[in-house]
C-alpha cells in the first residue's frame, strides 16, 4: 500500500479534539487520505513537521472509543 506525499500530508486538514486544553500533549487527526489511501493519519501536535503514523479506519474507531471507555485513565 502506498500512502500519500510528505507534500500532500502537510496541506491535508489536520484537527484536533475539541477537549483539547492547549496543554502540548494533544494529537491532531486527518481523514482526507481515508478513501484514496485506506488509512487516517495521526500526528503530534507540537510537531507538525514531524512523522505521521497511518492507521487502518478501523483500528482508529477501536482506539477512540477505548479512549472514551477511559481504557487508558481519564483524559
């Protein structure tokens, strides 16, 4: 599977959570490469030139709502 450019993950439209108090330990989200490429792109907010790590959909959904289960404490 090929993922997207390194140019097309920097123009992609990168969100993070609304619960996001501006503490520096926050993630940003982008979906625009889920239909071309299979894969949403996860990534540090702090480093946004940094890597970004591609999850199959599915694997994203399982994470999130572990994290909404409050699997990993509260955040």
């Amino acid at each position: 599977m090929t993922g997207p450019s390194t140019a097309a993950l920097r123009a992609a439209a990168w969100h993070k959570s609304s619960y996001s108090g501006g503490g520096g330990e926050c993630v940003e989200v982008t979906r625009d490469f889920e239909a071309a490429h299979g894969l949403v792109f996860v990534r540090d907010s702090k480093n946004p030139e940094g890597p970004a790590l591609g999850l199959a959909p599915a694997v994203w959904r399982e994470f999130t709502a572990a994290v909404a289960r409050g699997v990993f404490g509260e955040v």
